[in-house]
C-alpha cells in the first residue's frame, strides 16, 4: 500500500497534466476551425485546376508527344515518396499513420527491385523514416514557426520536385498525406504526383467534350499548367493535413483529459480507503488499550 | 446592355470572385481579349496584368493578377490566378518588390531561355505599374 503522502502528490500530478492536455484540445479546436477553412477555401482551385487538367489532358490519350509530367517519363525504375507530415507530436496516430503507409510502399517498391527516395514535408515523418531508411532521405522541409500555409511554402516544395525530376534522379512521384474526411476520421491517403493523375471527367463538367480553342496553344498551356498542378496537389496536401493535424490532435486530446479523470478518480478512491482504514486502527488500538486497563 | 454570365476568380488560397457580370476583359498571354455571354470554349495563359470586371451594374472593378489561366465557355469564366489583388488594395510597394525580384532572376538566369522568359515578365510588371500610375495621376 502506498503511502498517504505519496498518493496525494500522485493525485497532484495527475490533475496538472489533465489542465495541459484540455488547454491543449481548446487550443486545437480553434486551430482546426481557421484550418479547416483555410482547407474548404483552397478546394475551388484544385478542383477547377482538375477540371482544367482534365479537358485538356483528354487530347493526348495514348497518342505521343504528350508532356512527360503527365504521360511519365517511360520508366518506373526510381520512386520518389513526397510525405506530408506535421511538426510537431502530441497529436494520437496522425503522424504515425502517414509514416506507415510510406514505408509500407516503400518496402513494396524496395522488393520489387526499385529504387525508392524520400522527401519529407514536415519533421515528424522524417524523424521516424529516418530510423528505417537513413540515407534513403533526399530532403526535408519544416515549416515550423509558419503561423498559417501559404502557397509559396508548396510553390517551394514544388519546384524543389520539379528540379530533382528534370535532373532525372526519380521517375515516378507519390504523394503521402492524411485526408480531412471529418474531426474523428482522417484518411491517411496516396496521391499520385508525377505523372499527374488526371481525375476521370466528373459528372457534369463545364465542357462535354466541346473543342477548346487554345491559346498559345494546347501543348504549351499544359506545360504550363502541369508544373503549377504539381504546386497546387502539394499545397492542397499540406491544408488538408493542417486540418487533419488538429483533428487529430483534438480528439487524442479529449481522450487524454478523459483518462486522467478516471485515474484521479481511481487514486482519489485509494487515497480515501487506506486513510478510513488508518483512522480505524488508530481506533482498534485504543479501544483495545482502554479495555486492558 | 449585355447579358450577365458567371464569372470566378480563383487564387490558390481561395474564391476571390464568383457572381453573375457582364463583360470581363482578361490579360491573355497573346494579348487582351474581351468575354461576353456565351463566347465559345477557349483557354488561355495569363500574363500578370489587369483584368477588367464589368459588373451587372455597369461598375468596372480591376483587379491585378499574376499570371495563371483562364477558361472560357458558353457557361461562363473562370479564371486562376497564382495571386489576385484587387487595384485598390495593392500598393505600389508590392509591384516594385515583384519587379525587383524579377530583374535579380534575369541577372542570375543560366540560360538563355530563362532570361527571356523573366525580361518578358518583367516587361509586364512595368506595364502595370505604367497603368497603374497614369490612373493615379488623374
């Protein structure tokens, strides 16, 4: 049995990192209300970007000529894995979760006989894939004192891909990042990069199938469109991984102050027995005294 | 009068502008041109430039935008733009520094090809703020 003392500074304990984890889930709630609508605002442009995309990658089915950044390179010797991550832990299994299904791809790629590399978006997927594939990382970016996700920030991310493409050190991108479905549900998900996945025409788009005239024309449109989608799936990546972040974060958090509840609770009842129990035998003993005098 | 169609504007961060106008005039790569109701499917590259809103009410907003793409069909227009700010928010401050920003591209550019594309944005940039302050003067 535990000492009275001992019980009550555990008690004490226990209260303080319940204050924490509920500042820290209030904190997350108002975060993920700006980030979820930063994530809901960003939606128009990559859906019309998609759009867009799609109209004009329609031409190039299966003929030559079209663009490497959307028919690919011809080869898939090389992987590289884009991983969104967060900076920061203290956030349940979001992190975890988009780590894992990058090396799971990894490791299927890797016995596959391809070569596989990294770029990592955020610290905490590069800390853990660190451990598993040290030399494998090309490149990390932290955006750790960023306030809110600006699209420079992705534009950034972005030309740094572009770049290791053309100097021909991948062959094929993909993209690894954590879906905002709902505040209980994030998705960690697999996104396609380079070639560009280009959505199936959704129903009712803008054009069914009307000739577009282009200007400059559609070869340059696209290729100038292309390197801006890359830009654009990134920073989209990045908001929905904000979102999901606090999410995230809120809900590990609510479940943690639910926790140290139950154990102040627990300890309380402890604490409350073995002190009864002390005062009866203090009583037991002088009772026993007063009846042997 | 013309007839109103839809119009967005779209920047990488959010909607800028979607309502219903009647004519919008788009800074085009190859050169201005004018949309209307029901002009038939076309897309072009946009340069940074002005782009000109003609609202129901007859009212011309300008609004300057860096670059980007615009889709036109008979269902109407969208525009997206890599960054869309509105003439009356933009400061004269923001132009210089895009401007310096790109003039250090052109003396760092490597090849050829980078330098005339950069002196092509930059010859743009300095339209705008040709535009820009002939407006201010009146």
């Amino acid at each position: 049995m535990p000492s009275l003392k001992s019980l009550r500074t555990r008690i004490a304990s226990v209260k303080a990192t319940q204050k924490i984890t509920k500042a820290m889930q209030m904190v997350a709630v108002a975060k993920l209300r700006r980030a979820q609508m930063a994530a809901e605002s960003a939606r128009p442009y990559a859906e019309r970007m998609a759009g867009v995309l799609a109209n004009l990658a329609g031409a190039f089915e299966n003929q030559p000529g079209a663009p490497v950044l959307l028919a690919g390179n011809g080869k898939d010797k090389v992987h590289l894995l884009v991983v969104c991550t967060g900076d920061r832990g203290l956030c349940g299994a979001f992190n975890s979760s988009i780590a894992r299904l990058a090396r799971d791809h990894a490791n299927r790629l890797l016995s596959e006989g391809k070569d596989v590399k990294f770029l990592c978006v955020g610290r905490k997927g590069a800390e853990s894939l660190r451990r598993v594939f040290p030399d494998r990382i090309l490149d990390v970016f932290e955006f750790k004192g960023a306030r809110t996700i600006e699209f420079e920030m992705a534009d950034g991310v972005g030309k740094k891909v572009l770049e290791l493409f053309e100097a021909g050190v991948f062959d094929i991108a993909t993209m690894f990042y954590s879906r905002f479905k709902s505040v209980i549900q994030q998705i960690p998900t697999q996104q396609g990069l380079i070639p560009a996945e280009v959505p199936a025409k959704a129903a009712g788009a803008t054009s069914d199938g009307a000739i577009y005239d282009c200007e400059p024309g559609e070869a340059e449109i696209l290729e100038d469109l292309l390197p801006r989608n890359v830009s654009v799936q990134i920073f989209r990546a990045m908001l929905e991984n904000g979102a999901s972040f606090y999410g995230s974060q809120m809900s590990s958090m609510d479940s943690a102050t639910r926790n140290a509840g139950e154990m102040i609770k627990k300890l309380t009842t402890i604490y409350n027995r073995s002190r009864q129990a002390m005062i009866t035998k203090e009583l037991i003993e002088i009772i026993s005294g007063a009846e042997a005098v | 009068m013309a007839e109103a169609f839809k119009f967005e504007l779209v920047s990488p961060a959010r909607l800028v502008i979607s309502e219903e106008v009647d004519q919008v005039v788009v800074p085009g790569s190859e050169g201005y041109f004018t949309v209307l109701k029901g002009h038939s499917p076309f897309m072009s590259t946009v340069r940074p430039g002005l782009l000109e809103v003609t609202n129901a009410a007859g009212k011309t907003t300008r609004i300057f935008v860096a670059g980007g793409f615009a889709d036109a069909s008979p269902n109407g227009l969208t525009v997206l733009a890599e960054q869309a700010i509105p003439v009356e928010d933009l400061k004269p401050e923001t132009l210089s520094k895009e401007i310096t920003a790109v003039e250090a591209v052109i003396a760092s550019a490597k090849s050829d090809e980078a330098k005339r594309l950069a002196s092509e944005k930059l010859g743009q940039l300095r339209e705008v703020q040709a535009q820009l302050g002939s407006t201010t003067a009146h």
